[in-house]
C-alpha cells in the first residue's frame, strides 16, 4: 500500500486532561477528532476564546469519540466560526450531546448573567462562550454511525467506532488514511465497571493515541460500596447534609446506582432524601433505559434509578431544597463544581462542620473540586472566599477511567507493534509517567506531545 504524507496537530488534550482536539491532515483535507473545551486552571478556560490555527472552515469533519463537555463542548464555538461539515459519532453520544451541549450553554448565560447583576466579573460585560441557541444549532450537524460499522468522513477517509466503555456512547476511534491507521483511545473505562461494559479490544493500528488520565495510578481494590456507604451512614447520623458533584453523564448514574444497592441492602435508611438537582443528569438518566444492551443494568435497575431519588428540574424546586432540614443527599452537577447548580449547595452548607462534600471522580487542576480535593479552607464561589467547615471525602473507587494498569493492558493488546504512541489527555506527571512505563514495560516508542504541536504519523 502506498503511504502518502500524514500528520497529526494537538490542538488540545497535549500535557492537559482537558480540552481534546487532535487535526489529522493529508493532502490538504483534515478531519478533526473530539471538539473539547478546556476546563480548570485560568490560562487553559483561556484558550477557549483564542482562535484555532487552522480556519473551521477548513475542517472538512468532526469525529467525536463521546460527549463529555471535555471532548464535544467546544463544538458550538466551531460552528459559530464557520464550520458546516458533518459531526460524526455514536448514537448515544448524539442523545447524549443533545442533553450536554444546550445545558452548557445555558449554564453559561446563567453564570454570566449572574456575575453581571452581582458585580464580581471583570468584564463588563460578562459574556458566556456560546449561548444554548448556539449549541441547538451546532447540534444539526451530528450524524450517527453504529459502533463497529466502517464510514468515510472524507473522501477516502475511512474511521470505525468501538466500544470504550466510560459512559453512555463512548468509542475508541479507528482512522485510516493516506495508508496509516490511527487509534485513538478515547476516555477509556475499566473493565471491572459497575455500570458500563469493558471496552472492546482494540483492532491493529500502526499509531496510536492514548489517554493517560490515570497514567500515574492504580485503583484501589474496594469497591464504591464500600466507600459510600460508611460515608453516607456518617453524614446522616450527624444529622447533615451530603454536597455530591457529579458529572451527570456516568457518575450520577452510578452513585444512584449504588444508592439503591445500599439501600436495598438496608445499609442506608430507606427514608434516607436523594435528590438529583440536575436537569441533564435526570435526561441522562432517561436514556439508560433507551439504551438497554449498551451497560450492565438490566430494565429493573433502570427504574430504580429513576426512584430511587427526588428528580429537581427547576429552579424553584432546586431552591426548595435548602428548606428540607434533617439528613438529606444532594446529587448535582457539574461534578467538578465547575459550574451550575452545585455552586449554590456548597455555597449553603460548606459552612457547617455536620455536612459533607463527596467527590466522586477525577478532579482536574485548578477546578474547585481540585482545591476542595487538596483541603484548602477556603473555596472561591461567586466571588466570595467560603470558608470549608464540612467534611470533604474522595472517593478513590468512582472513577469510571482505566487506571494505568488497565491502560498498559488495552495498549498491550493492540495487535502487531505499533509504531509509536502518542500519551495525552492527562496532566503533564500523569502523561509523562504513561509515557515511562509504556517505553519501558512494553518496549514501545512513546512520547507526551506539546500543545499545538504537529507530528508525521
């Protein structure tokens, strides 16, 4: 087979857990792979508002490998900007992203209409990435493709979608073009998932990019019930209140999954408040039972998930809830306290010594889920320094990323050798520790690509 010239630019996702955009160019055509904002410190939300290096008129496809904010959510900004391809990606990540993507645009109006009447922005005015309207329009782009099913993005482009467990939807990503074939990990989830199905083998690849969010980490050996629940036994018999973030696609599901365990189990009171203060987690949560067959719940858990917590869909109701005294658990997104209704929970009860805040997965730097993480005693919330009296627990087993263990296996299953790997989507230690096993313990060229580099593959 003829091998024409083929590159990759990292255009996000390179030394960072955030922000993925990976441009693969040949012969003056390119196809993007994820559309992700960047999250967490200051200089990295930044780069959302400078424009991309190369014109989204140009871009001739998005291929997007799930819908994590983190990997579609800079798609209405690339729409805004003159991009007019087709989106391709599974279709529960086209569901999926018809929840996220409008729900992050409406956070955004909130948010900065907030610091607006409040003052505590530094631009006047405030003014959100994109609004929901925008992502309703950038959402008319997405087609959908089975896992499995070979398609052409391009012109002589083929790609193939399979199974990467993690949430609702998510894929690895098979390219092939101009000779080479790129595999691209996507947000890989473990094998032993309470939720999701392992990820699939992957398929022979002659390069391949890998995420290394927990590149430098095992997970520990006890499960998310046995964590929870003391945790959660605790807060109630003190009489508090339990703050969760949760990313609403995966780890709601999962922690009310468990929740209902726990208390079939009678190891939490059955009278116990749940509550999902979340609009897109209580959609997402919907979709579980539209996509039987795709997780390891069956119609039964389905419904429980819908039970077993009060479902808080407006405003009002959400405010409600700081009313309701005696024990209670409060599930809301975003699961980083990026943003949206959590910000007013921690705001109302990180106070008092007899609540708890319950953090649920990985906590990227210089988010407040990170400082809260790190024990600072104070967190930033609508421009006021909220001392933190509450009891702050991680919990080290919710995570739904292969651990690095996990990520050396699936990478030591790609048949053949591939010829190089590239370790991103994880923060520079993370990545660079990846990189050091993968060249040491698999005898593979690895490397932790800079931002905005370009690289012939």
């Amino acid at each position: 087979m003829v091998r024409m010239s083929v590159h990759i630019r990292f255009l996000g996702g390179a030394g960072t857990v955030t922000g993925s955009k990976y441009l693969v160019e040949h012969e003056g055509h390119s196809v993007l792979v994820d559309c992700g904002l960047f999250q967490g410190y200051k200089q990295l939300r930044l780069r959302n508002r400078d424009p991309l290096p190369v014109l989204p008129n140009h871009i001739g496809a998005v291929l997007l490998t799930h819908a994590h904010l983190d990997h579609s959510g800079y798609l209405p900004v690339l729409a805004n900007e003159g991009f007019k391809g087709k989106v391709w990606c599974t279709p529960a990540t086209r569901d999926l992203a018809q929840i996220l993507l409008p729900d992050s645009g409406h956070i955004q109006e909130e948010d900065a209409a907030f610091a607006n009447r409040k003052g505590f922005s530094k631009h006047a005015p405030a003014l959100p990435l994109y609004t929901e309207d925008d992502a309703m329009r950038s959402l008319k782009l997405l087609r959908t493709v089975p896992m499995h099913q070979a398609f052409e993005p391009l012109p002589g482009w083929t790609a193939r979608f399979s199974g990467a467990g993690h949430i609702l939807g998510a894929a690895s990503l098979l390219l092939e073009v101009g000779g080479r074939r790129i595999l691209f990990s996507g947000d890989l989830g473990r094998p032993d998932d309470a939720l999701m199905l392992a990820p699939d083998a992957p398929p022979a690849a002659d390069v391949v990019v890998c995420e290394s969010t927990y590149g430098d980490r095992d997970h520990p050996v006890e499960n998310v019930l046995a964590e929870l629940g003391p945790a959660l036994q605790r807060v109630a018999a003190r009489g508090g209140t339990a703050v969760v973030p949760v990313f609403a696609v995966g780890r709601a599901q999962a922690l009310l999954h468990a929740i209902a365990q726990l208390k079939a189990a009678d190891q939490l009171p059955r009278s116990l408040p749940i509550y999902l203060d979340s609009p897109m987690a209580i959609h997402s949560t919907e979709l579980f039972a539209r996509h039987l067959g795709e997780h390891r719940l069956n119609a039964a858990e389905c419904r429980d998930l819908a039970v077993v917590a009060r479902m808080t869909r407006t405003a009002d109701e959400s405010k409600a809830i700081a009313q309701q005294h005696g024990p209670k658990v409060i599930l809301s997104a975003s699961g980083m306290a990026t943003g949206g209704r959590v910000l007013h929970h921690l705001m109302q009860y990180l106070g008092d010594h007899r609540n708890m805040v319950l953090l649920t997965g990985y906590q990227a730097p210089g988010t407040r889920g990170a400082t809260l993480a790190n024990g600072a005693p104070t967190l930033r919330l609508h421009g006021k320094d909220v001392p933190i009296r509450a009891e702050v627990v991680q919990l080290a087993s919710a995570s739904a990323h292969a651990d690095a263990g996990q990520l050396l296996a699936w990478l030591r299953s790609v048949p053949g050798t591939p010829r190089r790997v590239f370790v991103t989507h994880g923060d520079l230690e993370a990545s660079d520790r990846l990189r050091f096993r993968i060249e040491n313990e698999l005898r593979l060229p690895a490397l932790v690509p800079e931002h905005g580099s370009t690289w012939q593959v």
